[in-house]
C-alpha cells in the first residue's frame, strides 16, 4: 500500500508488527544479529533443509506423507514476457498472441445516475458514491446459468484511497493539540471511495466484454453502508457503541483486499488494514485494551492515516466514560471481519460474520470436500502474524439453500503450527482450553473471536512472513499461501527463524503449501512444504542459504508473491507487490502476472504492470477463455498512459487472440 494521508507524508504502516508474543516453532531456531550478514545463512545449513527437501518424513510422522506431484500437469504454453526496467514504463505487457485493454476505472460509472470520472477528480463525495472506488484489489466473475461464459457479474473490491481523488490533493490542518484536521466533505469522499462495485458485464454481438450500465445489478458498497453482525459477537457489550447501542449493526466496510467465494454463491469480503483508521488518544486505555494495541491502532493525536476521526467521530476510538458504551471505543471491534454479500440481490444487506474470527485479514478462500466438509483459510497480512482457518459446524448441502446461508455463524476457527520436519497442526482456538481460559483473560468465545491474534499467541502459533492470499489446488486440494517479505524476520527478537520462514532479512518472500491430512479440510494435521523462495537467481555455488537475496525459482524471477489463484486446469497465477523504486528490487522491475506449474514448479512471467503498480486481483469465467486482473495505484498515467492523466486503479481485460484458454 502507498500514497495514504499520514503525519509522515507518505509511507507505510501496514508492515509495522505487533505481534510481541515471541512464539516460537516446535523447533525454535535462535539466531543473532551478526548471523543475518551474507553468509550467515551458511550457517543454516545443517539445521534446514533446502525447500525440496523440507517434507522428509520424521521417524514416526501422525500424519502419512503423500507426494506433492499427483496433480494434473497443465499446459502453460506462452512465451513470457522480459522484465519491465525501462524508465516511465506506463503500460500493461502481455505475451505476443495475447490482448489487455482497460475495462473498468477508477470513478467508472456504476449505480444508476452516476455522472462520469471528471479527469480533474472535480466529482463529488455524492458521485463518488455512485462511481467505482480506488484501488481495484480483490474480485470475483459471477456466471449467469443460462450463459454462464457470455454474461455475469464482476465484483471487485476498493482496498483504500490515494491523494489523487482530491484535484489537489488532501487538505490537512494541525492544531495546538497536535493533532490533524479533515474538512468533512473529503472525508466523506475518501468513505465513498472505499468498499466495493458490482457491475454487470456481458459479450456483444461481436463477443467482446462490455460492461452493462445501468444495470439493476450494479451497486456499489462503502465505508457507510449499514451492514449486519452475525455470529457469536453481535449484540455483545463489545460491539456497542453509542450509535448503535444493540451492537447488531455497523456502517461500511474498510480496506478490503482479497476476497473468497462461497459454494451458495456469494462473495466474501476480507477486511484487512482498517486499524490504521482509528486513534485511541487515552495511551493508558490502548496499552489496557488488548484489542486495540494488539491490532496497532494508534495510540497518539492521530489515526495512522487520513485522519477521518477529526471529521467523522466514530473513527476516534478514545474511551468516553461519560457517554454510553464508551462513546466509539468498541467501534474498532467492528471491523477486521469476514463481511458476506450476496450479488444478486441488490437490495440484500450484507453481513459481518463474526464466528470467523477478527483479524487484519486478508482473503477467506474456500475448499470444499465430496462430504459438504469446508474450510475457509486466511492470512493475517502483517510482519509475524499467523495463518487460520474457519471449519463451520455444518456441512454444505445444494439442495438446503437456506440452510447454507447460516453456515458461517458456527464453526470452529484454528491456527497454523508449522514443525520442522514439514508437518503441521492446526490448534483450535475455543474459548475454556488450555491458555484460552477465563483465568488466561478470555472471558467468552466472543472475547476470543474479537481478540483472536491474543488467542493465537496463547496457543504458540507460527509467527510468519506477512501471510496474504490463500489458493487451494482444485484438482488435489492442496493449500498454498503467498508469504510477501519480513525484513526483520531473526532481527526482531519475537520473530525467530523458523522452517516455514528460514530466511534472516527476507525481502524477497515465499510460497509455502500444504495437503490436510486424508484430503480432508476439517484435518488437524497437514504436511507442508516450502514451494519456492522468491527473489534473483543464484551464481553457480552460492544459493539463498549465502545470501538472501537468492530463491530457488524454477523460470523467471520475482520477487514478494502477493495475490495467488489457480485456474480451472490448476495453473498457479502469482501476482506481486513490491516496491519498484527500492533497490532491492533493481532486477525485478515493474511488477508482475506469473504462471506456475504446481508439478515442475516453472515459472513464467505472463505481464508486466506499470511503474508504481501492484498487481492483484485475478478472475475468469468458467470457460477460462478470458482474464480479468487488477492493476492497482499505477504511478504515473495509466490507463491513458499519455504522461499527463491522473492514475486510475484499473481492471484489466485479457484476451487471447484465437480465443483460446488464457495460460494454454
């Protein structure tokens, strides 16, 4: 994330970890400052195995081991594309044989009588809610049964705001007191750009893509739009505030980025960065409150960005004694939820499912077994954070609708433990067990769900590299999460190596996957295995256990894997974040759309992005024959890449010249 409103300019918060709990693995590795140094990863040698070798059986495994490589081998058939490193690169590349075209902008009309983006960012707060908000991030194609490959709905998530929606930029004051000041009519602009699109799409008579506007579909979400809490927390005293007194309802959505799908066919929005959104100004109150300082809310004058607590009082979650509930001290409680929404029906209110736990949660992606079992896993998207999953109650039955619709308020939620020998367990978090107890400080299970990173420390989870997008193999089932970087990994004293993330200064991330055990997504066992480390290809004798700076990919090189998706024919789509300004990055240039062979693990580089860009979000009809990808905060003037627009996050249309399957 970049270009948001903070007391520094521009920077980002998001990576700043809080996880003081110091867990370490099953098979702790110590190490000190001087190891970090080039080759001081030598030294790892004879305690960590190289990734290939990572799975080797202990002599008494619980689980037993099944091989990695019984998938399907999919045919990736493009010439990749070179890495992008000339200056002002301002465009989307794409193997030869292949098209891209903007599809769909940042202010975009999208609800009935939504005037069209003023190239000068002249619109409204009003009209931006009626247009597509920034930062295209994680979405999803909806296919109508009668023309399931011709005609369907994209939703598309709105992660968070950058300077450009104000013509000149953000207008911030600062008082006596210190603290920040907002005009309300930009706030409201910046909440209105924030949430989510649901736009109608469908082929023309020549078979192109075209978005249908208006639409009855279309809609747009915001940072203000009423939505219900379901689950083991609504209406407990901890989701009370003084504007919502039964704890039933809350306005808006925040920083959504990935997302998941459900099998009854709705969308499930991952609210991840909102605790940079609220300021808590009582520094005793937030190091008292563990669900405020364990998540990083601010503790000064201000929010960590935008500042809205200046204009919009529910976003200054400092204790007000006098008022009921504390004023909006519990408004944080509020977010960092899974929030369901149903696409087809416009008039729908969507849902925050609180049974899945409150995280900085990136995506929540579904396996389903042939028994109805299902899982829903997620990340935790900050340095040395942990990787959950949701396991509901029931089972999913096609022919009991309404009975599949209440699936996601009961169920159990665990968390990732990654031993050295590549086995797993995954440890429940129920409120009454060992470390979660009313004596441990959890007073319900509710008070569990609302502080689940406290649940997680308590049963010595993993500490991980920034864990972000979940992709689950549908052919074999197996799991595999993007871990983006930790450049303090073994420097920070809480977050010691471990074989799930064996790098010292880990600027380049991995991709990490697993199987449950018996293929079953309610296992409490699985095996793992590290699938690639990202970063430069190695000189002959040197390799990533010398010098960080080196992977083991197998093709083309990239570094931070963020976003993660297969295809219907089980390619593995990585796309990345890094930033192509730093220097660490110098080789890697823009970033990237790669395919990966989950069988031989090569990697080919299938688009370029243009300078300042991330690369996210990614969806297909079922036919495979079109690609939908984002590109988000574009650094210069894409789409019009004309050296002089305004940026505008953009989905991106790809289409393969004899309409054959994308990736074949």
């Amino acid at each position: 994330m970049t270009d948001v409103i903070n007391s520094d300019g521009v920077f980002d918060v998001d990576d700043v970890p809080v996880n003081t709990s110091g867990n370490p693995d099953l098979n702790q590795v110590g190490r000190s400052r001087r190891q970090v140094l080039k080759g001081g990863l030598g030294l790892l040698a004879g305690h960590l195995a190289a990734p290939s070798l990572l799975t080797a059986c202990a002599s008494e495994p619980a689980a037993p081991r099944v091989p990695f490589t019984n998938s399907p081998r999919p045919e990736i058939g493009f010439a990749p594309v070179p890495v992008a490193l000339e200056p002002g690169y301002d465009r989307v590349d794409v193997p030869r044989g292949y098209r891209a075209r903007a599809f769909f902008s940042w202010g975009d009309p999208v609800e009935a009588g939504a005037p069209e983006w003023h190239p000068g960012a002249e619109n409204t707060w009003e009209e931006q809610a009626l247009q597509a908000g920034q930062n295209h991030d994680g979405m999803h194609y909806f296919p109508f049964p009668e023309a399931p490959n011709d005609h369907g709905l994209l939703v598309i998530n709105h992660e968070y705001i950058n300077s450009t929606l104000h013509p000149n930029g953000p207008s911030v004051t600062q008082g006596v007191d210190g603290q920040k000041r907002r005009p309300l009519e930009e706030v409201r602009k910046e909440q209105a750009g924030h949430g989510l699109s649901i736009i109608e799409i469908r082929k023309d008579a020549q078979g192109e893509w075209q978005r249908v506007y208006p639409s009855n579909y279309n809609r747009r979400l915001t940072a203000y739009t009423p939505m219900a809490i379901s689950g083991p927390c609504a209406g407990g005293e901890a989701m009370k505030t003084k504007d919502d007194p039964s704890g039933q309802e809350v306005l808006g959505t925040l920083n959504n980025c990935s997302m998941g799908v459900t099998p009854w066919g709705t969308y499930l929005i991952a609210e991840e960065n909102w605790k940079n959104y609220f300021a808590n100004r009582d520094p005793g109150d937030h190091g008292r409150r563990r669900e405020h300082h364990r998540y990083g809310i601010a503790s000064g004058a201000n929010s960590h960005y935008n500042y809205w607590e200046s204009a919009d009082p529910r976003f200054d979650a400092t204790l007000r004694a006098d008022e009921p509930h504390g004023g909006y001290v519990n408004e944080p409680n509020r977010f960092g939820w899974v929030v369901e929404v149903d696409p087809f029906d416009p008039t729908s209110k969507p849902v925050k499912r609180t049974a899945l736990g409150r995280l900085v949660r990136e995506g929540c992606t579904c396996a389903q077994h042939a028994d109805g079992s299902l899982a829903f896993y997620s990340g935790d998207d900050t340095r040395g954070e942990y990787v959950y999953k949701f396991v509901p109650e029931g089972r999913f039955n096609v022919d009991n609708p309404q009975a599949n619709r209440q699936l996601l308020d009961k169920g159990t939620v665990y968390v990732a433990v990654y031993s050295e020998e590549g086995r797993g367990e995954w440890r429940p978090l129920i409120w009454g067990r060992p470390g979660l107890a009313e004596t441990d400080g959890f007073q319900s299970q509710a008070d569990v769900l609302i502080n689940l990173r406290s649940a997680a420390d308590a049963v010595g989870a993993t500490p991980m590299d920034r864990p972000e997008w979940v992709a689950v193999n549908p052919h074999t089932g197996d799991g595999y999460v993007s871990l983006t970087n930790n450049v303090e990994r073994a420097v920070d004293p809480e977050q010691p190596l471990n074989p799930a993330n064996p790098r010292p200064v880990n600027v380049h991330g991995q991709i990490l996957r697993w199987r449950e055990r018996d293929g079953h997504p309610g296992a409490t066992e699985f095996n793992w295995e590290l699938f690639l480390l990202a970063g430069e290809q190695s000189p002959p004798g040197e390799s990533w256990k010398t010098d960080h700076e080196y992977g083991t990919i197998n093709g083309d090189i990239f570094s931070c894997p963020d976003g993660l998706w297969f295809d219907k024919d089980g390619r593995l789509w990585i796309e990345t974040d890094f930033g192509d300004d730093e220097a660490p990055y110098d080789a890697m240039g823009t970033n990237q759309l790669l395919c990966a062979d989950p069988v031989t693990r090569e990697v080919k580089r299938f688009l370029t992005g243009p300078t300042g860009c991330e690369i996210t979000g990614i969806t297909a009809p079922p036919d495979g024959k079109s690609l939908w990808i984002n590109v988000q905060h574009p650094g210069l003037s894409y789409p019009a890449s004309d050296g002089k627009a305004r940026p505008r996050s953009t989905t991106v249309l790809i289409t393969k010249d004899d309409g054959g399957i994308i990736g074949s």
